[in-house]
C-alpha cells in the first residue's frame, strides 16, 4: 500500500495487518523504513534576501500542482470560516500567496492555454472546443527542457489532451492509469465512475520523483476529485448539501496534498523544490442563478488561488495583496529560477511585488488590468461565436456580454468589490464613465488576434475523444 493510500484507510484490521508486515520486516533484515509516522525533517529557515538568490542556484526543481475547479473564497487559507484546507494553510504562511489572483476563464481548456502560454485568450487563440494550440508556442515545458530539466505532465482533464497542443515540450505526458478507488470513497460515493482519483495522479508523481528525484526536474501534476465532488468518510466534515460536498472534496485534496508533501520532505526532495499550486477556475453556487462553471466570468468562477511554496521556510509567510494574474505564474517562475519568459507574453513577473510585499514596501506600478475570456457557444458547432468579457481593474470589474443569439446586441454590468465584495450589485448606470472606459478595453481585447503566424486547423474530434469529454460533464455535441 503506498503512502497516500494509507491516509485514505482508517479499518482496523489492515492497520493491524500492515503494523505485523512491519514487524516481520524488522525481525527478518534489521532495517526500519518507515515513512509516515517517522518524524519529518523540517526545511530551514529563509528569508526574502534568500528568494532573490534563488536564479543563482542550480539545483532547483520546479512542481507544479493545478487543483481544477479549486475557488479561493471556498478555502481556509483565504479567510474561508469552514477548516478546508488545514495543510495548505501550513505551506501558506511559510511561503508566499497571491490574495486577488484571477483566472483567464472560468472553462478549462481556455484557462489553460492562457496559463501555459502567458497569452490572454483573445492571443492565445483557445476559446472553443476545437481549438489547438499552435506549434508556434514555447511552453514552459520546452523551456525546462531547453534548460536540462526531465520534464513530465501527469493530467486527469480531457481538455488538456495532448492532442489539443498541450503535450508540447513533455517528455512524457499521460493520464495516470486508474486504480479501483478505495472502498471508503465508493460507499462514500456512490455514483463514482470507475475512472481513477487523484491519488492516482500523485502516486505517479511519487514514482517519478522517485527514479528522477535527483536529476532536475519539471513536473506537472493536474488534479480533478474536486471537479467530480468527490471526497470520504474522513473528509465527510461539512454536511451533504450540494455547497458541503465541494467543501468536503476539497478537505480531501488537501489531505492527500499532505501525504503526498509528507513523502517528498521525508526524502528530501523539498530542500530544492518550488512548489507551485494554483487552480484553473472556480465554481459558482446559485450566487446569481449560475451553478458550475464555463457559463460566465463572474468573480466566483475567475477568482482562485496561487500558492508558491519555497525550498525553504519564511518565519513570516508573505501575502500579495495586489491583483495577479493566472498569466503571471510562468513569468513569475521564471524569473524566481533564472530562466527567460517568452517574449510574447502578456503576463509579467510578480516577483517584484513579493520582494516588496516581504519588506513591507510600497508595490510596483502595475496596471492592475485583468481578463477572463468565455465563448459562451465555445462548446457549439457553427455557432457565430459570442464572447462574455471580465475586464478587472482595481476594485471594479465590468462583465461585456455579447448575446447568443444576437452576439452584436452587448450588455454591460459594473461591479466594486471595495463595496459589494460577492460582486452582486450592478453600478453600470450609476457609474456611466467607468463603465464606457472599461467597456472600451474590452473591446480593445476583443480585437486582438492569435500571436502565431500560422495558427492550427481546428481539430476533428472523433466520438470517442467526445465521450471523454462528456463524461467529465460537459455539453459538447
């Protein structure tokens, strides 16, 4: 039984089958190896002097953990009252988080094209289900790899196949081979489909660590029990309400986070790790009538964490206050480590702000301008595209909508989360000037074209790559 699994089992008998394993094994070859319940070493002590050294080293590994479906407000390392994320609080307040940070749409593959590439949709060219990720990209896997890294993605989210472009740069790049989920989690869940769980996804990521751990190393790790609701008799904490069951799953995501972070500390491996955790999009609760996601770009389904993890601990966690962007991570990374961002990107590098955010200084200028990008017919074939655009600035967002069936005729809703923090009340009539000029943005958004030269053919997505992809819940025909 691996070390993830034994958190996810709690019947007295195997427990008390696995403490006789261990002791058979004392007894026939002397050796001890124990790794949950040994003690774990502690990561020294870092400081912000220490995160400006970081681009001299040449030992470090880059991992990084993309929780789909993960809303910030919904954990409690973002001031949620519920005890959500009890373990990612702990790496919160050694590391660094980014309280404002917004995601390019609330639809997975859309999301993670902007993520990779740095590029806001309107540039990335990925906004409907048939859309491929031009060859013209470098993404940051090529980019470890271009640096010496063993690069590996392990992804349980059809929208991510590396037949929709995403593979590039990967050495290997697979959907973890699914296990029978526990029996604790089938009585729990009884609908479950046999596909696998993210423990699944973090036991390849122990076996890879485990042959490549002390070469250098990028590794991609995308999470999705969250997504399918999913959690266990021990994360059963919250109630059995739609709203407690996501609470639940992500109780259980970070528990199984901590096992997993349990066995790289105890190897050690986290002595020369950024850790990178962050979330695709959120999930809406009836706020404005919208279940789910990739129906809007309202704050509950773009608003999501980042959370960096240092190859050390800070006495002080330090807390970005300042509005970020899901197109900032790799520029971030990048210039944390020592390597060169693409050109192309319209994302910039946050590392500025967490210098001065650690000394308590004043921030650098930045626009604070935002985008979240949805095609509301993104999943509709020869349907007129109809876009729905956030533009964030400061405290304000201004959501453009374009109708579906009239995608000329727009609609234009103003929001101030200085005042209405859930973003509920429209100020587009009482503040005319600020929603004209936010609109104008927009629209200067809107008009912009894919980066590449030569952007890809739509794919031709056979029926079986549909059935994937349908049944993760969406609508595509």
């Amino acid at each position: 039984m691996s070390g993830i699994q034994r958190i996810l089992s709690q019947r007295w008998p195997w427990v008390t089958a696995a403490g006789l394993v261990v002791i058979l094994f004392v007894f026939l070859s002397g050796i001890v190896s124990i790794r949950i319940g040994s003690p774990t070493p502690e990561r020294p002590l870092g400081s912000v002097e220490d995160i400006e050294k970081l681009a001299e080293r040449e030992d470090l590994n880059v991992l990084f953990i993309l929780i789909d479906t993960l809303r910030a407000e919904k954990m409690s390392v973002y001031g949620y009252e519920r005890p959500t994320t009890p373990f990612l609080d702990r790496l919160a307040r050694e590391g660094i988080v980014f309280d404002k940070h917004l995601s390019q749409s609330s639809w997975t593959k859309c999301s993670m094209a902007s993520l990779w590439t740095g590029l806001y949709p309107s540039r990335s060219g990925i906004t409907r289900f048939e859309h491929v990720l031009s060859e013209e990209a470098e993404l940051p896997a090529e980019t470890f790899k271009k640096a010496g890294y063993k690069t590996t993605g392990l992804y349980r989210n059809g929208w991510v196949e590396g037949y929709f472009g995403f593979s590039q740069g990967f050495d290997v790049y697979v959907r973890p081979a699914p296990q029978i989920p526990d029996l604790a989690i089938r009585m729990s869940n009884p609908t479950i489909r046999v596909g696998g769980t993210d423990v699944d996804a973090l036991e390849s990521a122990e076996e890879f660590i485990r042959i490549h751990g002390r070469e250098r190393w990028f590794l991609y790790v995308h999470l999705m029990d969250i997504h399918e609701y999913l959690y266990d008799q021990l994360s059963a904490a919250f109630g059995s309400d739609h709203p407690d069951i996501y609470d639940n799953s992500i109780l259980r995501t970070d528990m199984i986070l901590e096992e997993f972070f349990a066995v790289l500390e105890q190897g050690g491996y986290l002595d020369n790790t950024i850790v990178v955790i962050g979330s695709d999009h959120g999930e809406a609760f009836n706020e404005r009538g919208l279940e789910g996601h990739a129906r809007a770009v309202y704050r509950e389904t773009t608003m999501v964490p980042l959370i960096i993890s240092l190859p050390f601990r800070l006495k002080e966690g330090i807390r970005v206050n300042q509005p970020t962007r899901n197109v900032d991570i790799w520029p971030t990374v990048f210039d944390l480590i020592g390597l060169d961002s693409p050109e192309y990107t319209d994302g910039q590098s946050q590392v500025p702000t967490v210098l001065a955010a650690g000394r308590n200084e004043a921030p650098p200028i930045d626009s604070g301008i935002g985008f979240a990008h949805l095609d509301q017919t993104w999943g509709m074939r020869n349907r007129e595209s109809a876009p729905t655009v956030a533009v964030s600035e400061g405290p304000y967002r201004l959501v453009h909508s374009a109708r579906q069936n009239a995608p000329s005729f727009t609609t234009q809703e103003l929001f101030n989360a200085s005042e209405d923090p859930l973003e509920l009340t429209d100020l587009a009539d009482e503040e005319p000037e600020t929603t004209e000029r936010l609109k104008r943005l927009a629209l200067e958004y809107l008009a912009d074209t894919p980066q590449w030269d030569d952007q890809p053919d739509d794919l031709e997505i056979d029926e079986v790559q549909l059935n994937q992809l349908r049944a993760l819940g969406y609508s595509v025909p």
